[in-house]
C-alpha cells in the first residue's frame, strides 16, 4: 500500500497509559500517511491517569520511537502540551530529540493561512479554576469508554458497526451543545486577539472543522473514540482523517487483493 505524503500533520489526545489509548490505529495511520511537519497537540501522554494506576503496553513504546525516528530522519516535530500531560509544560522552548516543546505555536500553511495551534484547555473553565473536578470529569469519561468499549464489542459479534455513545451524547445532550459553543467562541476570541486565520486545538474530543464568519476552527478530535486526524497537503488544503477499525479492514482487504491478483 503506497504512503500519502503530506505537509503536515496535526494530531492530540492519544491519552497514552489508559486502557481505552488506540495506539495500535494511529500506528496504522502513521504506517500510511508520512509528513514534513508532525504537530502533537497535547494529551498524547495521561499523566493524571499514569499517577493514579500505572497501565503501559508494547504499542505505547512503539508509537514513541515511531516519533522519534521520524525527528531523527528530518520530520519537524512540535509537542504543545495539554493538561493531562502538563508536566511537559515545564519544558516549552526547549528540544528533546529534534522534538521541538512549545507552549502554543502559530503554523502557516502552504496558502500562507496563520493557524494558531493550541491544546485548548487554556479555554476550559473547569480545567483552569477546579482542577479536583476535571479530574472527575476525566474519570467519568473513563468510565464511558469502557462501557462504549464493551457495548461495541456486543455489536461486533451481532455484526453491526463500530457506534460511538460520547459522540452521540455530544450532538444530543444540550449542557454538551453549550460546552462545545462556548469552547468554540472562547477560541474564535484568541483567533482574533493573535491577527491568525484559524485556530487548531483538540481537548474535547469532538473532531470538526468549522467556519465561522471569516475564521476557522479546527478540532482534531482524539484516539480515544474517533480515531481522528488533520492532514494538510501541498496546496494548504485541511482535511480531518477518520482511521478507526472500519478504515483498516477496508485497507488490509485493498492489500489482499492486490496481492492474490499479482
């Protein structure tokens, strides 16, 4: 299967340490999709999850040294820390491995659009001023996922497809509308206060590229649930990229083939 190259590549919320972590999928991705400019938009490592129950599988080291071979072999690579992995916010302006640690970053695409890139927390009331009730928050999310986990599981078996319970929730429960509106107002401000075009950010898990008015909002979603990226290509163009367990079973069925038909 031939590598899509890309200029750059934007991704956040891996959540590396919790059981729930879709390494494996964004291992695929980065199989097949390579880049000049690798932005890691926070959240990639649970810090707050790692304190609390230590969880570590093969498929988190190897997504680390895939990381780290593609700094070596001239990829750019940015880390922006976000609040699960704040500890690495201690480090911003310096380099580790040819990885670059940033507080925030502003990215010009290849159409000259100024994209403001942030994990986004920074917009998170609850997060920045009630710290002992994010971390609730994060538990029950948890919780969640593992229930969405099991219930996906019984679909499986019954032959239906992959459904995901918080992004249902997100579109349906009106206190999750609000949040998601608020959050993307508070970040349409920071677009405007840094003269930028576009903002790209992660923290809720919602994956969406939205314009509004003559700004435009780019949320990479995770690979918690939706398994879900930004590419860019030569021309500037942005695109969200889906790669959950449908996407690979359609791709490994595409090598199958071509490999029984040579």
């Amino acid at each position: 299967m031939k590598v899509t190259k890309h200029r750059s590549i934007f991704i956040s919320d891996v959540h590396i340490g919790i059981r729930a972590s879709k390494v494996k999928e964004l291992l695929h991705f980065l199989k097949y999709n390579d880049c000049e400019h690798l932005y890691l938009l926070g959240d990639i490592i649970d810090g707050w999850r790692l304190k609390k129950n230590w969880f570590w599988v093969p498929d988190f080291n190897s997504f680390i040294q895939k990381v780290l071979r593609k700094a070596r072999s001239g990829t750019k690579v940015y880390y922006i820390p976000g609040n699960h992995d704040e500890v690495f916010s201690d480090y911003c302006g310096f380099s580790f491995a040819n990885i670059k640690v940033r507080k925030n970053r502003i990215h010009t695409t290849a159409n000259n659009k100024r994209l403001l890139l942030m994990h986004g927390h920074e917009f998170d009331g609850i997060v920045l001023n009630s710290k002992w009730l994010a971390k609730i928050g994060a538990a029950l999310y948890d919780y969640s996922v593992w229930f969405n986990n099991i219930l996906n599981f019984c679909r499986r078996k019954l032959g239906f497809s992959y459904w995901s319970l918080s992004g249902y929730l997100k579109t349906r429960v009106k206190d999750a509308q609000r949040f998601i509106e608020n959050f993307e107002n508070a970040c349409l401000e920071r677009i405007k206060k840094n003269n930028c075009d576009g903002i790209v950010c992660g923290h809720i898990h919602h994956p969406q590229i939205k314009k509004i008015g003559d700004k435009t909002y780019h949320n990479l979603g995770d690979w918690v649930d939706s398994c879900s990226a930004m590419v860019e290509d030569f021309n500037g163009n942005l695109e969200l990229v889906f790669w959950d367990e449908k996407k690979i079973q359609s791709l490994e069925k595409q090598i199958l083939n071509k490999v029984s038909a040579a």
